[in-house]
C-alpha cells in the first residue's frame, strides 16, 4: 500500500430502505423498529472508509475493518438519504485509523471512529479456505 496522507477523504451514500431497518429480521418482534439500523449505518461508514483508501491500494491487496467505536445519534426512517464520510486520522503500517460521521435528510445520525486494516487478498483467501477445511 501506499502511503496514504492524513485527511484523505471518503463518502458512501445510500437510501434507506426496507432491508436496512432494525426489524428486517424479525419484523414480529416489537423490540425492534422500523428505522435505520446501527449495523447498516456502520457498513455504510465502512464503505466510505474503504472510498478513500481505495486509489492507495496495491494490486492483490484489500482491506478488512478491525476497530469500531461508534455511537448512533438519531433514528433514520425508510426513504431517507444517508451520506457517510470518511477522514483518514493517521496511517500506521497496515492500520488506518479513519473518523467516521452519518448524516439523514436531517440530522447527523453518527459519528466516531473506525479502524482497517489493509491484507493480502490471496493469503487472506487461503487462510479462511484452511479454516473451512478445518470445520468440515
């Protein structure tokens, strides 16, 4: 990889839909609602983090999310436009260190902070097919 300078920036956007709320998987229970969940919102945060440090990568290389500490601001309903951005903190070996924020319509909805780490893509390919063979 590339070195990668601080305040590179990402983005991801999307719409909230059906498959992004908190009760898709279990829409029975009422524990659960019908709002952006913190998981598809933390994806989204991944992607954009994955924006910016895409042109930096190697051929064979990929990256694999290993630090999360995020805080879910405000709820986001179905139809809704969620933008995510992504700012590289520092770059440290194989680990970028990013700040994260999520905006509805709105609100900011989320923010905080987001680890990657960048991998070989063909070793990291063998190690889980060892795994798999392991487990059978």
């Amino acid at each position: 990889m590339r070195n990668v300078p601080a305040g590179t920036k990402g983005s991801f956007n999307f719409t909230v839909a059906d498959e992004h709320l908190a009760n898709a998987s279990n829409p029975a229970d009422p524990i659960l609602l019908p709002v952006l969940a913190s998981k598809e919102m933390i994806v989204a945060m991944e992607f954009a983090a994955m924006d910016a440090m895409r042109p930096f990568l190697d051929a064979g290389e990929t990256s694999a999310g290993i630090a999360f500490s995020i805080q879910h601001l405000a709820a986001t309903p179905p139809g809704h436009r969620v933008r995510c951005e992504a700012e590289l903190l520092k770059h440290e070996g194989k680990k970028l260190e990013f700040k994260v924020r999520a905006f509805d319509e709105n609100d900011e909805i989320g923010s905080g902070t987001h680890t990657r780490g960048v991998i070989d893509k063909a070793k990291f390919n063998e190690r889980v097919k060892a795994k798999s063979k392991k487990a059978s």
